[in-house]
C-alpha cells in the first residue's frame, strides 16, 4: 500500500525502510512527527528483538531451541505476539498459523528475504510437512511461559509486523494527541482524529517500494486497518519450482491460490492481516468465508480480475 496526502489538512510523513520493506509514519499535528518517530523506532526495535527469527539472539530463537525442553520464561512483548498469533490462527480456522517455521525454512526462508538465494537446490519434498499446529504450544499466563512441544518452532511473520503496526498507532495517537497512521509493508493503521477527507491508502500488489504509479485503487479510511498479502512479491525459485513465504499450514508448502493478492480492511490490523493471509490460503473459499467475518475485501486474481467483498467500494467508487 502508498499513503497520499490528503489536499486538506494536510498531514506529514515520514518514509522509511526497515525489515526489507518499506515504512510510512504519518501525523496529523506536523510538531509531533519527529518524537512520534523516535518513539516508533523504540517500539519496533522492541519487537525486533523478541520476534524475529533473522537476528542472532532473539528471543524467539531462543524460544525455539528450547523446544520439547519444557517451560521458556519469556518477555510480556513476546508473549503478547505469541497470543496474537494463537487468537490469529483461531480467528482463521488455522489457515495463519505461527507453527510454520519448519515449512519456511524447508522453503529456503532461513535469513532475511534480501539475502534468500533466488535460484536455491531443487526442493527436498520430504522435508515439506504438514504445520503441527496451535495444539502444539502450552501457555501459562500466570507464570509468563511457553512450551513448545518437541520439534515446534515459531515463526510470527504474519502476525508480529502487524501486531507493531496496531500498537505503534494506538500508543502514538494517545501519546501525542494526534491523528496516527503506520504502515509497514502492506500493514497500515490509523488511530486517533483523521484528517478532514480521511487517510488516502492506495492498494499496491508490493509494499517493498512506495512507487505512486503502481496505485491500483485508493481508499479513504477515517479509523482502524487496511492489510494486504501477496504471493507475488517474496518468491523465489527452489530448482524448478516457484515457492512463496504464505505458507498452507495443511501441506507445509507454499499456498496454491486462485489470488496473487488479498487486501482487507477490519477494526485492528493484526485482524486485517490474519484474514488477508488466509484469504490467499483460502483460495476460492476466500469468497465465502471473508463474508462471514463481515470485512471489507478486495482480492486479485492471478489474471488481472478483482473481486469485492463487503464494502469494498466499487471500480466507480475507488480512485484508480
């Protein structure tokens, strides 16, 4: 997604690029954008350090080896995005699930995407299972620990950035009594009191860039989240086949859609984000089962073709 300025009441941005995709920060108050930065950076470096699975020494690393070993006495931010992630894969009958990890790996997702080899060994089949799902994972909350079960590892990707993105805009809204918006990657929301005209969000197939000609639509929020996954963005070639990190937790392998991209707006973005994700794990289900959950969505076929979901506006109604 691309955030535009609204032509009155103009608010300010700041773009920047962070976990190999891009970031947008906008204020509606133009004294806050500098402290409401810092104070984002703060937050996100936080997240960093508990969830990501390319940084040596993070927790979930640690986590991680610590699997089948009993009880892991972890941080209230890791235990947060564990719970996320567990209410996530509830919220979406499993189809995002944080015990995928093995599966990414299997794929060659081992190390931040920038670094992952395009053109890798063909693909070793026997290694590409099944997710062992949520059952897998023990928390007591009184004692804030986690235990995975033997071979168990978590990968939050789906839920962690859009989990940041949700508290980023709420604490800075509240912080600083101002309109909000974060973006990271696909993942936007906003907090707070919106511009007059509402926040411009164009839809793009790729978050990786904040190219203005690659706009499909825009919308215009005045609250919540707007999130969007795509399979054609983070693909890589293992030997002859094409893999992609939106991983089918009932094969263990890249998810094989009828749609190369799913776009939903809900109340939170870790929501938005969970049904975008299984939307592309849904396939042609995706038609059914986002309407039952009663968001607004647009979804692309690999032919080009849009489908609307919800109130999604139509063609007429969006900006293209």
């Amino acid at each position: 997604m691309t955030v535009e300025n609204v032509a009155r009441h103009e608010p300010r941005f700041d773009r920047f690029s962070l976990w190999g995709t891009s970031g947008v920060l906008g204020v509606v108050d133009d004294d806050a954008l500098e402290p409401a930065r810092r104070r984002l950076d703060e937050l996100l470096a936080e997240i960093e350090a508990a969830a990501s699975r390319f940084r040596p020494g993070t927790e979930i690393l640690r986590l991680n080896d610590a699997a089948g070993k009993g009880p892991f006495t972890v941080s209230a931010t890791l235990l947060d995005l564990i719970c996320v992630a567990l209410e996530a894969s509830q919220t979406t009958n499993g189809a995002c699930d944080p015990t995928v990890a093995d599966s990414l790996i299997a794929l060659g997702y081992d190390r931040d995407f920038d670094l992952v080899d395009q053109r890798g060994d063909a693909l070793v089949t026997e290694a590409v299972h099944p997710a062992p799902g949520i059952a897998s994972i023990t928390i007591d909350h009184e004692a804030s620990t986690v235990s995975l079960a033997k071979g168990v590892h978590l990968d939050l990707g789906a839920t962690a950035k859009a989990r940041a993105v949700d508290r980023g805009a709420e604490s800075l809204a509240l912080e600083f009594q101002t309109g909000v918006l974060v973006d990271l990657g696909g993942d936007l929301r906003v907090a707070g009191p919106a511009p007059e005209s509402g926040w411009q969000v164009g839809i793009v197939a790729s978050a990786r860039t904040h190219e203005l000609t690659d706009v499909q639509e825009v919308i215009s929020i005045h609250s919540g989240a707007v999130a969007s996954s795509s399979t054609a963005v983070r693909r890589w070639h293992r030997g002859n086949d094409v893999v992609h990190h939106i991983i089918d937790p009932t094969t263990g392998g890249s998810a094989s859609t009828a749609f190369s991209l799913v776009t939903v707006v809900a109340p939170t973005c870790t929501e938005a984000n969970a049904l975008a994700t299984a939307g592309v794990v849904w396939g042609e289900d995706a038609l059914f089962e986002l309407p039952q959950r009663a968001v607004a969505a647009r979804l692309v076929r690999s032919n080009g073709d849009v489908e609307r979901l919800g109130a999604w506006p139509s063609t007429q109604e969006a900006t293209s």
